[in-house]
C-alpha cells in the first residue's frame, strides 16, 4: 500500500513530465519551416499528432491538478460518486481517477 506522500510525489512528478511534453509540442508546432505545399502537408499531419497529444496531456494535467487537490483536502483515494474507496490497485493503475471501477463504467 502506498502512503499518501508517494502518490502525491508520484502525481507531482508526472505534471512537471506532461508540463515538459507540452513545452515540446508547442516548440514544434512553432517551428515551421516547410517551403512546398508537399512539404506543408507532411508538417500537417504531424501537427494533427501532436496537438492530440497536447490534448491528451492537457486533459491528464487537470485530472492530476483536481486528484492533488482532493490529497490537500483529504478527498483522495475516495470515489467522487459514491463516496466509497478506490481500490488500491485502481489507484495504482490510474493515481489520479476520482472514481471507483463501479462508478468509472457507468461513466
């Protein structure tokens, strides 16, 4: 069972990753430099990937603010819905889920 300040620790650190990640994509898409329409058309679909993945990690980064937020309130750990505990290996999988498995399918 790991205690709350390894999950806090655990969540803390894969922000500043997602925060780098970002940094990244937003470096790239910003760093065009194709000079034919063959050229633009490649950067194209490689914008399309990575602003899926700045969605994606914008998406992870609220989930971590709002689980970091229930650790300071002493809310974590415990399902938003129902108020039950999640499951320890749940929370293992997924350290920022508001949601019980239960609750998370009905979702």
């Amino acid at each position: 069972m790991k205690s709350l300040d390894s999950r806090k620790s655990d969540l803390t650190a894969r922000k500043a990753f997602l925060e780098n990640r970002l940094n990244r994509i937003e470096s790239e898409l910003d760093a065009h430099e194709a000079k034919d329409f063959e050229e633009m058309a490649t950067e194209r679909e490689g914008d399309e990937v990575l602003e899926d993945l700045g969605h994606s990690a914008q998406h992870e980064l609220r989930m971590i603010d709002a689980a970091l937020k229930r650790i300071e309130a002493g809310e974590y750990g415990d399902c938003m819905t129902c108020g039950k505990p999640i499951s320890e290996e749940r929370l293992d999988l997924i350290p920022a889920t508001p949601f019980c498995a239960t609750c998370a399918a009905k979702h």
